[in-house]
C-alpha cells in the first residue's frame, strides 16, 4: 500500500498531511485537542515542554530574542509540530511561538508517547525527517534573502518565499496572489525582523513596491497582493545574483 510521501505532490512542511491513516487515528487516540486564543504562546523559549503539539488549523508564529528584541524565525501552520526538538532530544525550546491567528486548533501529545510512536511508525520518522529538512532548506533561503542589497529586494526576496505553495497563498481569478498566508496576521516590525530590517525600513520597502507595481494593499502585510508575481520574482532573483535595480 501506497504511503502520502509516494505522491510527488505531497506538502513536506504538513507533518500531519505524511501520515498514513493508520498512523493519524494512533495519534488521535494518544492525544488531547485543545484550541487557543490569539496571542497564546504554547511554547516558551527555554522553558521545558513536555508536550509535543500538532497544529490542526491556524497559525502561529516562531521567535527568539537577540539584542533584547524578538526575531521572527519562521511560521507554523496546520499540520506542522511544535515543540518536537524536546520530544527528541530533551532539550529546552529554543523559540517562543506564539498564536497569530484568530484561533489555533491543536492536537496535543506526551513527549514520550509521541517519541515511543516515532519508534514504531517508520512512514512517520521518514515524515519527520523531510519536515525537518524543509524547514532547513527554508531557513537557508531566508538567510540568503537578507544579504540581498536593498530593502525592497529583501522584502520582495520574503514575499516570493511567501508564495510558495507550501505557504498557502490565495490566488486571485485575475492571476494576483495575496500573502502571507491566510490569517497569519503578521506586522510590519514581523516582516521586518524576519529580514533583519526594521519596521520603518519595511514600510519604505513596501511603498518601493507599490511604486514599482509589483504589489499593492494598504501596507498591512495580511493585504498585501503581488499584482505580478514573475516581475516580482525576477526583481528577487537579480538581487540574489548580484544585480541592483
């Protein structure tokens, strides 16, 4: 029988969506569901965990303190873990990650039980490890989107990584996509420590552009539409091969 990771198509960030049905309703019946508010942290950096949490539906987001100010370091959505790192190795979080959304629906389990599991579904480990590469393929792409020569190609650099299919963009009829991803609800100061710029310096980035009409909305990045997202790409990739615009 056929395994979800045999489909070429499949999500690597959606832990959940790489399991068999098997391995899914195993889950449910080790686990708890509980929903959370905006705004909840469910993992407190330093502070040890002794559950690991799957995401069922909404958002929530990843960060760390450097220089006494938080830096976004990725987003979480449905279907992703979180808090693993100390169901493998019993190490303390070394992130805080907070509700971003309206409300986050989550499955939680033990860590040990969750561990023992791993033990015994190999389709699942598999899963893990590929969701665990593609949040280092993704970390690699973001550190590389920083380096990039002005702000607006590093918030652009962002936003085409926003695009991905794996984040869940909304594609419009007339061919313009909305990010970040549905109810992420992300701020400015957000965008602006993912990219290693600050608030101000993304709002310039965002007006650069408007200006340029490669996106469009009032500035708050929920609304922010890509009116054309190969120029968008293009101006993206001329600043990750060196070119200045």
């Amino acid at each position: 029988m056929a395994t979800p990771l045999a489909d070429h198509t499949v999500n690597f960030r959606n832990f959940w969506s790489m399991l068999t049905p098997q391995e899914q309703s195993t889950l449910r019946a080790r686990g708890s569901v509980n929903r959370y508010g905006k705004d909840t942290v469910i993992v407190a950096e330093g502070t040890a965990t002794s559950q690991v949490t799957i995401i069922r539906s909404g958002w929530a987001k990843g960060t760390t303190i450097k220089a006494d100010r938080p830096v976004l370091l990725r987003l979480y959505g449905p279907g992703e873990l979180v808090g693993v790192s100390t169901a493998l190795t019993g190490t303390a979080p070394a992130e805080t990650v907070v509700v971003t959304s309206y409300e986050l629906h989550a499955m939680m389990l033990p860590t040990r039980s969750f561990a023992d599991f791993l033990r015994r579904a190999s389709n699942a480990s598999t899963a893990l490890h590929r969701m665990q590469q593609w949040r280092l393929e993704e970390a690699d792409r973001l550190r590389t989107i920083r380096d990039y020569p002005t702000a607006a190609q590093r918030l652009a650099g962002l936003l085409v990584e926003l695009c991905r299919p794996e984040n869940d963009p909304i594609h419009h009829v007339d061919g313009t996509i909305s990010v970040p991803t549905s109810g992420a609800s992300l701020s400015q100061q957000d965008l602006g420590s993912w990219i290693g710029d600050s608030r101000k310096t993304v709002v310039r980035a965002l007006a650069d552009l408007r200006k340029m009409e490669l996106t469009r909305g009032a500035g708050l990045p929920r609304h922010i539409q890509i009116t054309d997202p190969d120029r968008l790409r293009a101006f993206a990739a001329a600043a990750d091969a060196g070119g200045a615009r």
